[in-house]
C-alpha cells in the first residue's frame, strides 16, 4: 500500500524539554556511526506527543540523527504504526480485524466507529475530536473483540460498549482500559477452573490495566513528565539522584576500585555529574581560537568518537586543544552537541570532556591507547 504525508503540513516541529532529553539518551545506546539505529524510537516519541507524525517531525529526527531526510521518509512511511496524516486531538481508534476478533463482533464494532466518527477510517470526526481505523491482529485473541485506543487496549467489546466509551472520551472521561467483560485478564469468562486460590485478594486489576490507570496517559499527548527517564546505560538508573542504601553490620566488605590519577577523578565527576543532560538545552557558545597555538594544533582524533572528518569540523569551528575541550561545562557541551552539523550529539554520546581532561593533564586514554599502538590515524 502506498503511503505518502499528507497534503496539509505544520511550518515546524520541536521535541518539548522534556522529550528532547529523552531522545538525546536513547541515542547514547547506539555505538559511534550507529546513532541512525535510534530513528524509530525518536519518531514514535514524535508521535506520542503531537498524535501523529508530521514532516517536520521526520526532517526534525533525521537532522539529529544526522540522517538524510529521505531515510527518515522511508522509515516513517514503511511502518504502519506511524500515522502519517491527522488523528482525533482526543483520541485515534485502532479496531482489531483479524480473524478472532472478525469471528466475535469487529465489523460490527466499525459500524459503531463509522457512525459516530466518520464513515470512512483516517478521516477526522466533524469536531476532530476522533479517528478509527482497522490494523492487524493485535494480539488479544482470548479478549475478542479488542480496541487499541491511544496506548492501551480495551477488549471484550460490545457495539454498546465501543459507543459508550466513545462518548466517555467525547466527555473528557477516560474509561479504564482492559476487559470490558469484568473479567481480571484472559482467565475464562466462566471463571477460573485451575489455580482457583488466586481467585482472591487480588488487585483491582492486572498489573497492565493498573499501571495505564496509575499514570494516566491511554490517549494523552507525551510530553516527557510522566514517568522518570530511565538511562541505565548511561550507568545511572535514574535522572533523579538515589541514596545508597545503608551498610548492613556484619555485610562482607566490598574491595575498593584502584585509585584514579586527580585528572581522571574529576573527569568521571564531570561526566556523571553533567554530561548525560549537557546536550539537552539550547547552551552557550564555548570560547573559540582563531587559529592553534604555535605549538601545533592537538590530535582531537585521540578523543574517543572523534575521526578526521569530526576533527576538521572542529578545527574549522576553533577547537584545536584538549585543554579548550576540557573545559566545556554543561552549557558549552549542549552548544556543541547542536552546532555539530551531521554529528550532533557527539560531544554528550561519546563523553568527549573526560576523555580531554585526562589527555590535556598528559595522560591516556584507553582508547587513545589503542589508537597510537594500532595506527588507524597515520597517513
């Protein structure tokens, strides 16, 4: 099937605070010249928070990845989860097709979309408040017919039921999402016939159904704030600080990792204490030189994540010393981090200020270790 953007496009897009330093942490998962691995994730977080996915949402992802435009194209138009045209500003109604959920009611579950939203799927209700559609199985065989509207999926459907929710949601409600039936899960309708002794004291509803109703956000726009950004890749589990918990007496003692040099020390304080969101704001131009020292410029290629492609761009930027590198604080690496054009990200991704630290005080590096013993860099 051919999908193509829609006709009538907004003039920009921007992720909001809160998203941006999300996006910037999920492409620190991906290895150097990998970043482009990040482009589905990135455009679903797009999606999430304008309910579908514009064209400058696409070029907006692409530049950060330092993609071509027509690669974001071709992955926003592959995927059928990307909607590429309007949705309902409250809510878009995904109705289940497939064959368990055909057998059980959900053409019958489209004529209730049809008449109170509109009779064709992709096409805005009168008020723009909704949109349907059919897809594919979405997995909810036993619970037939199911609905995925926003981001969970109401199952066990009634004509009556899709028609009430439908007005629930017109009314500013959010109805709770799960079995429609009363049921806990996908235990029988008729009851549980095994495991009978779990049949009490449970919750009020099954970890999926209490978790969408604990954080609100089935058909809200995502804007970042609702849970905490998880980044344990980043080697914290958490962007809010956690205390460590309390020594227990009589716990087997822990041995020390080996001392770092001064240089090294700090530069892990800087990483952990900075780096990880320095690349999220708008940030402030770091000091620049007209040329290098008398000296001779530095290797910047010895900084992990930095080739001669990357090197000449930061030459013809004015940086040409470690020392001038060491020196960004968390400003001056979100300056760089968006000024780097086709590497943007680079400086916060790869950890660039540590690396610098430790070289400008004479030391090494592991990787600048490697890099002077294997040559990679010698002409």
């Amino acid at each position: 099937m051919l999908r193509r953007l829609h006709k009538d496009q907004p003039d920009s897009f921007a992720f909001t605070p809160d998203n941006l330093v999300w996006a910037q942490a999920q492409i620190t998962k991906y290895p150097e010249g990998r970043q482009a691995s990040a482009i589905i994730p990135l455009l679903w977080r797009a999606q999430e928070q304008e309910g579908w996915l514009t064209r400058p949402a696409i070029e907006h992802v692409s530049d950060m990845l330092g993609m071509a435009y027509i690669r974001g194209l071709e992955v926003a138009s592959f995927y059928f989860m990307f909607q590429l045209q309007p949705v309902g500003s409250v809510a878009h109604i995904q109705i289940c097709g497939t064959t368990s959920c055909m057998i059980c009611g959900a053409e019958d579950l489209m004529e209730v979309c049809k008449e109170k939203i509109a009779g064709k799927p992709h096409v805005l209700s009168v008020d723009g408040k909704f949109s349907w559609e059919e897809v594919e199985c979405l997995g909810s065989c036993s619970n037939a017919p199911m609905a995925q509207i926003g981001k969970d999926y109401y199952e066990d459907l009634t004509t009556a039921r899709m028609g009430e929710i439908i007005d629930e949601l017109a009314a500013g409600k959010v109805p709770t999402p799960g079995p429609q039936s009363g049921r806990f899960s996908s235990e029988p309708l008729s009851g549980l016939t095994t495991l009978i002794d779990y049949n009490t004291g449970k919750a009020e509803y099954n970890a999926s159904v209490q978790l969408a109703t604990d954080i609100g956000d089935t058909v809200k726009r995502i804007d970042g704030t609702e849970v905490p950004l998880l980044a344990p890749w980043q080697g914290k589990a958490a962007n809010a600080a956690s205390k460590p918990a309390a020594a227990k007496k009589g716990a087997p003692k822990v041995a020390k990792p080996a001392e770092k040099s001064k240089a090294t020390a700090k530069a892990t304080q800087t990483l952990s204490d900075a780096t990880p969101v320095a690349a999220m704001g708008a940030g402030k131009k770091p000091k620049v030189m007209a040329a290098p020292r008398k000296s001779g410029a530095d290797d910047l290629k010895m900084i992990k994540g930095v080739g001669p492609k990357l090197e000449g761009l930061l030459n013809n930027m004015g940086f040409y010393h470690f020392d001038q590198v060491s020196k960004w604080g968390a400003d001056e690496v979100s300056w760089v981090d968006q000024n780097l054009e086709g590497f943007k990200g680079r400086v916060s991704r790869d950890n660039w200020v540590p690396q610098a630290m430790a070289l400008a005080a004479g030391e090494e590096t592991e990787f600048s270790k490697r890099a002077k013993n294997s040559g990679i860099y010698k002409k």
